[in-house]
C-alpha cells in the first residue's frame, strides 16, 4: 500500500505541475491552439474533477485530516485553468461543465 502511495503522490505531482505550466501559458491570453483544442482536453479535466474513488484513503494521513492531499492540489489547479475558460470563453466553455 505504501509503495501504490508514493507513486500515486509522485503522479498527482506531475500532473499538478503540468496543469500549473498549462494555467500559466493561458493566465493572460488564451493560445489558440488551447482555445481550439478545448474537446481535447477539457474532459481530462472534467474527469479529475468528477471522478469517485477510493483515493482519500489511500493519502489520509491519521490526526491529520485538514492535510491538503495530492489530489486536491491537482483538483485547486484544474479549477484555476477552467475558470479562466469560463471567464474569457463562456459560451465555448458552457458545454463542458453544463449540468
């Protein structure tokens, strides 16, 4: 169990610095090849956010339960990029998080 934590702790990392890097190429304008490509990668995102699993057992930590874990730092970041989408781009935006 240990071992499936630490490379799900490396993986969240990566993926939260790779969505870190996305924020900060779309922070003041959006590429347009971001803007183009919004049903490439939209639902990636969509599915992180959306997911039920069995993951916060796996990074809870006992007597520590306000520890934010790898996956909601991953989640905080996802929300950072959409929300520049959902600013800047509603109506193209709309589709994917229309509930």
């Amino acid at each position: 169990a240990m071992h499936n934590k630490q490379n799900l702790t490396l993986l969240y990392e990566a993926l939260t610095l790779m969505t870190e890097i996305f924020y900060s190429l779309n922070w003041y304008t959006i590429p347009e090849h971001f803007e183009d490509n919004m049903k490439v990668w939209m639902p990636a995102f969509r599915s992180f956010l959306s997911t039920k699993d069995n993951l916060g057992a796996i990074f809870a930590e006992p007597g520590n339960d306000d520890m934010e874990t790898p996956r909601e730092k991953l989640r905080c970041a996802i929300v950072s990029c959409i929300s520049i989408y959902a600013e800047k781009y509603e109506e193209e935006f709309q589709p994917y998080f229309a509930t």
